[in-house]
C-alpha cells in the first residue's frame, strides 16, 4: 500500500524482519548505524519550504516539541494577564500573578505594548522612593546641612507616603511619584475624614443588613416573605400599604394552606427589627403574666417575635367575642399574616380620615363604646393604644387593628391605660360634634363598671380611686379572666410556625 505521507518527509520503508543471529552480529549493527545516519530526501514541496533558510528548523522533534511548548506558554500567560486585570480591577491593592507565569520576562518578546507590565514591582526604577526614615538621633547630615524631623519637606513627604495606609476603597493616587508633600493639618484632616466615613459606611452596612426599614425589609424578612410565596401561602406580595413606629404593613393576594382557607386579600405585618421603638415599651409585655416568664429569658430581638405572637393571642380572644378585627392566618417570626380590611386592593380608611355624616358619627360613637366595654369585661383585655387612628371604618362598621400593645386589666398600668383610651375617644367624638359622646370619666365608669365619683373632675384623685378600686377588684378580674380566658395556646388558633432555622 501506499506510505503515508508526513510534511517532514516521506517515511522509511520499514527493515525486513531477521532472525536473532542477524541480530546479534556485528556486520548488521554497523549497517543499521549507517543507515539512520542518512537523513533520508524530502519529496514533497512543502516540506521544502519548511527546510528553507527563513523557516525554523524543524528537523529535531526536541526542538519542534520547544516550538509548541513555547507558543503554548505564551498563550497562557496572555491569558494569566486577562485573568490578574480582571481580578484587580481599579483596587489599590493588587494581586500578581507573577509566580504563575511560564514564560520569562526576556522570551516574551512579543508582548504588545498595552498590556500589562509584568515587570517586578519591587524592583521598578521608576518607582517613587519613599522618604528615609529619620534617625534616633532626631536628625541628619552636619554642619550646616542639618536637617531635623520637623523638616517641612520631610515631614510632608512622610504624610504623603502614610496615605497608603488609608483603607483600600480611599484612593489617594500617586503622591509619592508627584513628590506630593502633604501638611500635618491636610493630613490629619484627611485621616479623620476617612475614619468617619469608615464608620458611617459600617452603620449603614448594619442597618441594610440587620434591620426593617421604613417601606423596606431586611434580607432575613424578605427570605421568609418569599417562602411564604413558595409554599403557596401567599400567590404574590403586592406592596406597602401602611407604616408605622413598629411595623409595616404589606398587601398580598392569599393562596392556600392545608389547615384553613386563605382569603384572597391579606396584610402581612412586619414589625421593625430596628429596636428603636421598643425599648420604651416593654412595660406592655414584661408585666403581662402571660409573658412575663418568658421575657426575662428572651434577648430584645427575640422580644419583637414576642409581640408578634401577643397580637395574634390578642386578636384571637376578640374573635371569640365577635368583636370587628382582622383575621389571623399565620404566624412565623416577627411576620404576622391576617385578612385583608378593604376591598379590590383599596385599604377601608381610618375613623379619622373617614368622611362620614352625623348619623355615621352617632352610629360609630356607640359601637366604640360597645367593643370597649366587650373587650374589658369578655376578653379580659385593655386596647391600650385606642384611638382615631386605629379604628377603621369599613361596610358601616368600625374595625379594631393594632392590638399587640394590648394588656389585662390587672396588669400595673392597666387602668391607666384604659383611661387614656378613654380620653383619645371621648376627645374625638366631642370634637365631631356627637353629642352623646360622654366624657372621660362616665366612659371610663361606663367601660368598667367602677362607679367612681367624679365630682371634682380632677385626673390625679380619679387616678388615685382607680387604684383603689383595683385592689379591691383585681381578684375577681383575675378569677373571671383565667376562668374564660386560661394561659394555654388557646387564644392561638392559627399555626404557628416552628422557628427551626433559630
């Protein structure tokens, strides 16, 4: 058959085969000898064009396999340069890949002039030299070329080189290669000035990460908003709706749980994780016997979960009662899902912003009074935050929200926050001209059923019958309440879901 062409010649016959003798003899070893040392003609044209004298020699397989081995370094190292520039970017701080390189600084002669210069920075001459340091003897030279520490042109050529110690994100530039001299004064104002932004960028770094921001959440609270969607809790999360000291309000479209139906519109309250406004408001849950136990084992963050989980107790005993409140769906951490107040996406307004006639204000004035006596003497419970702004007019009835706050009468401030309750609505009506409307102290007698005397119509004394009032009433609240009311999961109808990633 024909010999399979090469472009570095045509191939040797092959050697006929011989016997071990012919082998082993002399006479056939000095003719084979002879033989390899011909270097056999080239045939082919192409071949001839390599052996020319402009063309490398490419007799040697050694020297062809360098060829190769070279261009192939050659191809990594260019894209060792790709990679260390994109690595680096415009950072101070630089990383080399010197180490990594296969072909040495002298052989790459074909490196164009734009990229990047793999010269040892270490040895650079035209480096900037930095300034010598000045002797423990406090100065240098003699006679009259003294020159002390306090120099000027010393000194600024020190501050301009201390600029390399600033943080990596301060680009300060090449101020040594300008023989930049710097001022103390420049220079210590430069330093605090990047102190403090360091500073200022670690607080926002925190408050992005760790906290609820007014209309805006955390990553954590995202993470869990977007599991609820996952699990098919929710179809999607339309946007704010609502914000407050403690929480934020989102609108959402229900999907389905296995326990319960879903609404097709619901809120999700977030409360703030900022902790802000919960250090003055802990009176409202470290004496509630409810939670008081574990209060004082719960750290703060740990202490907003708390109140989450308070509202849906709380608003589970006014179901109970009948009394107008938002639904609660689930529970999981500091987000609390419940029914949707309004309708096709539209929130039902507060009794505040609510434009209603003099029947509607009549109307509204007596159910207030209904649901504040409803919640005191059926749900054991004192609103605590009642007022305009948290009562909603929606379908001619008035719905209670915010309710975490929310404590027993026999909690220490219980009464008094009862009659603050009582004034913000006796105000508000008065205000709207409902005539009905009493005053503070026969809604507070009306709510509770005390009968103090008002007759001096002073707040300290009518405080001061309250206590007493409360002692002399606090053991049959107590017995009814525990009674309708026992410390168990009961008021906690919804799921609550296991904190299994605490």
């Amino acid at each position: 058959h024909e010999l399979m062409e090469s472009p570095w010649g045509s191939a040797a016959p092959a050697a006929p085969a011989c016997s071990l003798s012919e082998v082993m003899s002399e006479q056939l070893a000095k003719q084979l000898d002879e033989e390899n040392a011909v270097f056999p003609a080239l045939s082919d044209p192409a071949a001839e064009l390599l052996l020319a004298d402009e063309a490398p020699d490419t007799a040697s397989d050694l020297m062809l396999a360098q060829m190769l081995q070279m261009q192939f370094d050659r191809e990594f190292d260019d894209q060792l340069r790709r990679e260390e520039k994109k690595f680096n970017g415009d950072s101070k701080v630089s990383i080399s890949f010197e180490n990594y390189r296969m072909v040495h600084p002298y052989d790459d002669s074909d490196s164009s002039e734009d990229e990047v210069d793999w010269q040892d920075t270490r040895h650079d001459p035209y480096r900037a030299d930095k300034p010598q340091t000045t002797p423990r003897k406090g100065f240098t030279g003699k006679g009259k070329n003294i020159t002390t520490k306090h120099d000027e042109v010393t000194c600024g050529r020190k501050n301009t080189a201390r600029m390399d110690n600033f943080a990596p994100e301060v680009h300060v530039g090449d101020g040594l290669g300008m023989d930049l001299k710097l001022s103390n004064q420049v220079f210590n104002s430069l330093k605090r000035h990047c102190y403090s932004e360091q500073r200022r960028s670690a607080r926002l770094h925190e408050k992005k990460e760790h906290s609820t921001a007014e209309q805006a959440v955390d990553p954590r609270t995202r993470l869990l908003m977007y599991k609820m969607v996952n699990a098919g809790v929710l179809e999607n999360i339309n946007g704010c709706i609502s914000t407050g000291k403690e929480s934020v309000v989102f609108h959402a479209d229900g999907g389905s749980l296995e326990e319960q139906p879903v609404p097709d519109e619901v809120v999700l309250k977030v409360f703030k994780t900022t902790l802000n406004e919960f250090k003055n408001r802990d009176r409202y849950i470290k004496d509630d016997y409810r939670f008081k136990d574990r209060f004082s084992k719960l750290n703060p963050r740990k202490i907003i979960r708390l109140w989450a989980e308070k509202e849906m107790h709380n608003l589970g005993r006014m179901k109970k009662a009948e009394i107008p409140c938002p639904e609660v769906v689930l529970l999981k951490k500091h987000i609390l899902v419940m029914s949707f107040i309004g309708k096709d996406h539209i929130p039902a307004p507060k009794l505040k912003d609510a434009m209603l006639n003099s029947e509607d204000l009549k109307n509204a004035y007596y159910q207030v009074l209904h649901m504040m006596q409803q919640l005191y003497q059926e749900c054991n419970l004192v609103h605590a935050d009642l007022s305009e702004y948290n009562m909603l007019w929606h379908e001619g009835k008035v719905w209670l929200i915010d309710v975490s706050q929310s404590v027993e009468p026999t909690h220490p401030h219980g009464l008094e926050f009862l009659f603050r309750d009582c004034r913000n609505v006796s105000t508000f009506f008065q205000k709207r001209g409902v005539s009905e409307a009493m005053s503070t102290y026969d809604l507070f007698n009306a709510v509770t059923g005390l009968n103090i005397p008002v007759g001096t119509e002073d707040e300290a004394e009518f405080m001061a019958e309250q206590l007493e009032s409360r002692g002399r009433n606090e053991d049959h609240i107590q017995k009814r309440g525990k009674k309708t009311f026992p410390v168990t999961s009961e008021d906690g109808g919804p799921p609550l879901e296991p904190d299994a990633d605490d």
